[in-house]
C-alpha cells in the first residue's frame, strides 16, 4: 500500500499560498510605483492627438499585452469552506497562464453529510481569449495535482458505494479542459465563471472504521488506484482584480 501522510494536503496548501504571496509581492510594488511615476503620452492616432496612460484600460503596453497583466482572484466558495485563490497572468493580448491553489479542511464531515473531506489541489491552466486577455469567453488545457482524505461516495460513479465508517486517504493528478467566462466590472475588477472538466487518476488507500483494509480483487503489495472521466472537478465564481 502507499504511505499517505494525512497532512499533505494542509502543506500542499499551505505551500500554495506562500507561492502565492512571494508572486503577488512584487507586483503590488511595481504597479504602485508605476503608478506614482506615470506621466501622459501623446500619440498620433488617424490624423488627432491622444492622451494615453495606464488608467486607459483600451491602450495595450508594448508587446501586444494588456496595460494590467496580472489577476489576482479569490472563489465565491469561500462561503461555502472551499478556499480558492488564483493568480492568472496574462503573456498575449489572447493568451493567459493562471496557476491556482484549493483548500478545503472539513476533518469531521461536511455539513449535511457524515462525510469527512480534507483536501488540497493546484492547477495550472492555460486560456485563450477569443476577444481579449481577461473578457469573455475562454477555453483551454489544464493540469492538476491533488492529495486529499474523503470517502469515494463524494465521487462522481461512486455514489453510495462507501458506507459512512469508510474513508479514503490518497492523492491524483487531473487533466482536462476548462471553459469559463469573464465579466469586465470596471477597469480592475471582473467576474470569472470557471469549470474544469477532463481525466483523473488516483492512487490511495482506504480504512474502515480506522483499519486499513485491502480490496481481495488487487495482489497483495499493490496499491488501489482508480481513473475515470470527471464532468468537473474544479471551479466556481471568482472575484478578481487586476494590476
């Protein structure tokens, strides 16, 4: 059988957001100081004279890029226990990379089931913009590792295959498409609506009432694993803001 930590998922976490924070840092910095040193521009544009600045959410830096290229995002979920930050980072003025972190900590059970469920995940993820970087829709790959504790019955195919005195420790990598869509509230703020869909395959192993126990199918020595087609295993609504 595997060796499971059942922290993992906490420090894989915990891992996340000081990754997270180092990246957010500095651009907080450059863009405060970018934007104490801003001076107008004049440009030429089909025969009249304009006033350009960073303020200017139409006017695209060198490059090809967006003026504010980063987005830093918390999900809606958040009211639900599902802590969801992301950081998307915008390399094309159609093209974004967004690496993401998820956490959700019921050691317990869920409210309204008598299942516990532990679990961190992170993502990345690439999307393309028809429109623009960071409006509308966006479709693209995405890839995802995750360690977790739950029982499987959670599991789109397995429902009520678990009792209640089962629980399942284990870790899985995802792969997948995501489509989403983001609404421009103002010059920094949007709306993203993400799903994330695709391939999983798990490694794990269970215990039942505390006790490890083997399923007689697998040859002793061999770890359960498990892969199957997710109709989701990631989104929500995020709130972000631009830089």
């Amino acid at each position: 059988m595997i060796a499971f930590s059942p922290k993992r998922p906490v420090f894989l976490f915990y891992l996340w957001v000081v990754v997270f924070l180092l990246i957010q840092s500095p651009v907080l910095a450059e863009d405060k100081q970018s934007g104490q040193n801003k001076t107008p521009t004049l440009t030429a544009e089909e025969g009249h004279v304009e006033t350009i600045s960073a303020e200017n959410p139409g006017r695209q830096a060198p490059g090809g890029l967006p003026g504010k290229r980063v987005a830093v995002k918390l999900n809606g979920l958040l009211l639900a226990g599902v802590v969801n930050p992301a950081v998307e980072f915008a390399v094309h003025n159609n093209i974004s990379v967004q690496l993401e972190g998820m956490g959700v900590f019921y050691h317990d059970h869920v409210p309204f089931l008598n299942f516990p469920l532990v679990l961190g995940l992170t993502f990345v993820e690439g999307r393309f913009y028809p429109k623009e970087v960071y409006r509308g829709f966006y479709a693209g790959p995405n890839l995802g590792w995750g360690a977790w504790k739950m029982n499987k019955s959670m599991a789109p195919g397995y429902f009520g295959t678990y009792d209640n005195g089962s629980v399942q420790y284990g870790h899985n990598v995802m792969l997948g498409l995501s489509l989403g869509y983001q609404w421009i509230l103002s010059n920094r703020w949007s709306i993203d609506l993400n799903l994330g869909l695709g391939w999983q395959h798990s490694t794990y192993e269970g215990y039942k009432n505390g006790v490890l126990y083997t399923d007689p199918s697998i040859p002793e020595g061999q770890p359960n694993r498990s892969a199957e087609w997710m109709p989701a295993y990631k989104g929500g609504l995020f709130f972000s803001y631009r830089f």
